[in-house]
C-alpha cells in the first residue's frame, strides 16, 4: 500500500545516544498504537530555542480489495512523480477544507434564491407611482385623462368650495390606506403588520413538536449503530430523526441516543415498551428527553 | 466531508475518468501532461509525458492496462497505464477532440476537430492489428461534415459509438460500417459531455443549453431531462442512487465580465426520477469543467476550470438523504 509505511523496528540504543548528544536532551519520538489509532509524539526545537511536542493521530484502516487493485497498490510511481516518497506528496495533493452538501428541500425554495438576486424582480408588478388624478400605475403628468379629468376635478373642487391644494391632499389621503398592505412602501410599525395579533409565534423553536417527542435512550452497548435503533424503534411509529452520540476518533457509539418521534404517543409508547429491554447484555434505560 | 484536492495541472481541467474498479483517478487538463491518481487518499501515482498540446480527452479500458488520450497537438497516444510509457502515436491532421476503448479494449476511436480547413472525422482503429498503427490507417473513418463531434461514448456490447454534435444533435455510429444508425436531436446546443451508467444502459448528456438529459443507449429514447439556469459542461449518474450530478458555470470566457455573481460554480445533486435538485456542494473557483462519480458511488470527483480537481468522499447523510416526494 502507498500510505505512509512506519518502521516497526526500534532504533538501537547507540543510535538513540548519539542523536541525543546531537540534539540536546530531546527526548525521542515515540509510536504507540491502541486498536486502530495510531499516535505520534515527536519533539522539536525551533529556532528561538523553545522545545514543542508534535503529537499527531492517525488512524489506520485496513481495507479490502481485489487482487488487480492490490497489485496496483504496488506499482512503482513514474513520470513527474518518480521521485517521490511513498504516501501522497504535499506538492500535488492536499486536503482542503470541510465542505458540505446543501440539502435543498424544494423547488420553491431554489426559486425564491433566484428572485431575490434581482432586486427589480421584487419590483416588477406592484405599484410604485400613483397618479393624482386618475389613481393609475403611472406619474401625474404622463396622465392620458391629464387633459380631460384634470380640469373637471378642478372645477368641482373649486364649487364645493376647497382649494386645489386641499382637493390634493383629500386626494393623496386614502392612499396610505391603500398602501398599508402591500409590503413595500411605507414603514408599517410590527404590531400593525399583517399577523401581528399572532404574538410571537416566530420567536418559539420550530422544534417544538419534535421534541416534545423526542426520546433519550441510555445504556446502549458500544457496538450499536443507528441501523440497530431504527430496527428497534421503528415499531412504535414514524422517527423523524435518530441521533446517536459517538466518539469521533472510534466511530464507536458512546452509550446514548436521542430518538424524535413524529407523534408523542409513539414516543410513550416507546419509552413504556423498550424501558427495561434486554439489549446486547445491557437493560436499556428510555425516558423523555429534557 | 473533506475533499482532497489535487494540483497536478497548470491550467483547466478538460476531463477527468476512474477506471473499471475506480481506485485509480485520470484527469487530464489543457497543459501537455497527463495525470493519474490512486482514489483512496490523492496519491499521484505518475504522469504520461509526451503531449505538446491541450489535452482534451482520455479513457482507459477495462483491465487498466492502457491508458488512450487526444490532444491539440493532433495526436491520439497510447500509453502503458503502468510505466507511462508510450505505445503508439496516431497523428491526425486536426486537434483529437474525444477518444475511448471499446468494452474488450480491442477497438478505439476517437474525433478531430473541424479545424483548419479540415472536416471532422470518427475514427475507428483495432489494436489487434499492429498494421493500422504503423500506417496510421484506421478500419473505418466517418466524416461528420455537417457539425462536429463534441463528446462521445461507446454504446453497450461495442456495438456502436453514441456521439454529440455542436448542433445538439446525438447520433449512433456504428463501429463496424461507420454509418449513422440514429440520430435524435433534443439538445438545442452544443452537447459538452456524454457519460454512460454503470451498466451502459442509459447515458446522460450535458449541454449548453442548460441542460442534462437522460437518454435510453440503445434506443436514443429520451428519459428525464434535468434544467438549470446555467451551461451543463458535465453530467454523471451515480451506480447506486437515482441520483445525477451536474457540474457548469458561465462559460469560461464569460466570468470576468459577470463577476458580481459568484458562488456559482457549485456541484448540483438532482434525483434522476423526480428531475428535482436536492443538493449542492461548493468548493471550486470556476466553473466545474468535469464530473465523475466513483464506480462504488461512495465518492465523486470534480476538475475545474480552476485547474484543481477534487475528490469528495460523501457524508452519511448524503446516503440517509430522502427526497420528499
């Protein structure tokens, strides 16, 4: 295998003296390895004179494969790469950073991301000029009744006796009225906008339902995995979400689980069916997740 | 999930392919060299040094013994995937555009460009016979003189060749005639990549247009189609999910002048029955030039117009993933 290959020997005890005498009192670098973790410690100095422990962890896999990949393993490098030590060369290959996959759920979703690049997509369709006159989606003096409308209104203003100015302003009133509910424009005080009298709601977890049925299993043996609890729970009604706490170096389960349910009666059901279960040598503990 | 990135070219990646059991990795970039990578953990393995030009396309066959590229040095080279060293030179009279082994790995064909004043060839070689290399005579050469070949595969049994054209246009080519046994047209551009399933059965094209679609092999019947608001410049299906992933930008040229957009170069993850995007993955700094997803479905790799290539390894929750229907 390319990976990187370490040397099980260990160095003789007149090596280890010399490169201490070269090195000053650096303690020498140790290897232990414990199941499949391995661990490197190796001491350093650096320029300033200030001595630093490297410990690295590895952790080792052995992997199964066909006998035409294994010999493939084993071929010698070539071309631009014929030089290079066996195990990835830092030159040409690293590791970046975490990336993850976005999960989109729907296609409206995707749509509305696409809309709100376009600001004057947001725009398109609604009102933004109203015309004095005739109350039409365009300004005043592009007005095509500009000619005909206008004076008349004028001219009934001016017999009930009010001043244009004032005819404007009776005008102009009804609009914030008419504004008020379309969502751009004026600024609309929280408590007055649309679904204000439903206090609050925005603020309380969307969680709520799931955990009010949620479920924490405890005394769960190491070697379970989430397959296992789905196998278990899955009788009780729909799971929406099995979390299993694992060590992150082992893969190993660490003794505990959190099961959401869809409905809290599955949840009870659960907890009064699997308390006191008898699973892999240990009795399972179930109660409600706090 | 971390993916390991791969800096073996100076400039973009034009292809990249694994091989039958999908532990080594090529990819090939418009730089004269071509690289191949071990899978598991981005061990370049070595180079196949001997281009002098853009290398467009590459294949390997099926017991990864040799390795078949076209370059813009108009040259089609076979190399011993072991060593690198090379075994034939086929030079032609334009740029090689596409090249692939047939399932036995016996036959190979590859296209030219329409390019200098010469037409667009689909050239049909059998490696059986050392005689068609020296004197560089193929068994059979089909013209395309309407519009050219941008991408192509071989169909199942190596019956015939399924073949992209600039115009949008499939055809099938048989391998064994030259003669044009299908044609289908539901493409409206130039059609930037064809890959095939794991079992050859169905094959997805990429197109300018916007577009992946998916295609029956045999039948040229159209499937799913898959629509986003930029140039597909890739498209693979995975071999254990419904699942097909896209890769595409702006076109290279283009993203100078539209620089505010950025955040655009994403992988897209669309379910293959439902024709409905569930997932992205970010990481390059250009437009993703080439997708292709490990023979075990576990991981898929991407190469870039950035000049890097990527290989991701999926998350658990890729697999426990469920599109609401």
């Amino acid at each position: 295998m390319p990976s990187i290959e370490f040397d099980d020997s260990k160095p003789s005890w007149a090596d280890q003296v010399e490169e201490e005498g070269d090195e000053g009192a650096l303690p020498s670098p140790k290897e232990t390895i414990k199941g499949n973790i391995k661990t490197v410690t190796e001491y350093k100095i650096d320029e300033d004179g200030k001595k630093f422990k490297i410990v690295r962890t590895f952790k080792i896999e052995t992997r199964k494969a066909s006998k035409a990949v294994a010999r493939r393993k084993n071929w010698k490098k070539f071309g631009n790469s014929e030089f290079d030590a066996p195990g990835p060369n830092v030159a040409t290959t690293t590791v970046s950073d975490d990336v993850f996959m976005t999960f989109v759920s729907n296609k409206e979703d995707l749509n509305a991301q696409d809309q709100d690049e376009d600001p004057m997509n947001k725009l398109k369709g609604q009102k933004i000029v109203s015309c004095r006159i005739c109350k039409g989606d365009h300004w005043t003096t592009r007005c095509p009744y500009k000619d005909t409308l206008g004076p008349m209104q004028k001219e009934l203003a001016e017999q009930l006796g009010l001043s244009t100015g004032e005819k404007e302003k009776a005008a102009a009133e009804p609009e914030p009225a008419q504004q008020a509910p379309s969502k751009t424009g004026k600024y609309v005080p929280p408590s007055l906008r649309d679904g204000g009298t439903r206090r609050g709601e925005s603020m309380q977890p969307n969680r709520r339902a799931d955990d009010n049925a949620t479920i924490r299993v405890t005394n769960l043996s190491e070697d379970t995995r989430e397959t296992d609890l789905q196998e278990l729970f899955r009788p009780f009604g729909s799971i929406s979400r099995i979390y299993l706490a694992k060590d992150k170096n082992t893969g190993q389960s660490k003794g505990f689980a959190f099961i959401s349910f869809h409905r809290r009666e599955d949840a009870a059901r659960a907890i009064a069916g699997v308390s006191g279960f008898g699973y892999d040598h240990l009795i399972l503990n179930v109660e409600w997740a706090k | 999930m971390k993916p390991i990135l791969l800096q073996g070219h100076e400039r973009s990646i034009t292809q990249i392919k694994y091989n039958r059991e999908g532990d080594l990795l090529f990819s090939v970039a418009k730089d004269p060299v071509a690289n191949v990578w071990y899978s598991v953990n981005g061990e370049r393995l070595g180079t196949y040094n001997g281009h002098t030009g853009a290398v467009w396309c590459v294949d390997v066959d099926w017991d990864t013994k040799h390795v078949l590229t076209g370059s813009a040095d108009n040259s089609c080279r076979l190399w011993d995937c072991e060593t690198g060293k090379q075994l034939a030179l086929l030079e032609t009279s334009s740029a090689v555009r596409t090249c692939g082994f047939d399932f036995s790995g016996n036959i190979i064909m590859f296209s030219t460009d329409k390019q200098m004043g010469y037409q667009c060839y689909l050239n049909f070689f059998d490696l059986r016979d050392p005689a068609q290399i020296e004197d560089n005579q193929p068994y059979v050469s089909v013209p395309c003189s309407e519009s050219k070949i941008t991408s192509a595969v071989w169909g199942p049994l190596g019956d015939f060749v399924i073949a992209g054209h600039e115009n949008g246009e499939i055809n099938q080519f048989s391998a064994k005639s030259g003669e044009i046994l299908k044609t289908v047209k539901e493409h409206t551009k130039q059609i930037n990549d064809i890959q095939s399933a794991v079992d050859l059965t169905m094959i997805i094209t990429a197109s300018k247009d916007c577009t992946a679609k998916l295609f029956d092999s045999t039948s040229l019947d159209h499937i799913k189609s898959f629509k986003t608001e930029r140039p597909v410049n890739s498209a693979a299906i995975s071999p254990i999910m419904d699942h097909v992933v896209m890769g595409g930008g702006q076109e290279a040229m283009e993203v100078t002048t539209t620089s505010t957009r950025i955040g655009k170069f994403e992988a897209r993850f669309f379910h293959a029955a439902y024709e409905e995007e569930f997932g992205r993955v970010k990481g390059h700094f250009g437009p993703i030039n080439c997708v292709a997803f490990h023979p075990d479905g576990k991981s898929y790799s991407s190469g870039g117009e950035d000049g890097y290539t990527r290989i991701h390894y999926f998350d658990p929750q890729y697999f426990d993933f469920e599109l609401e229907a």
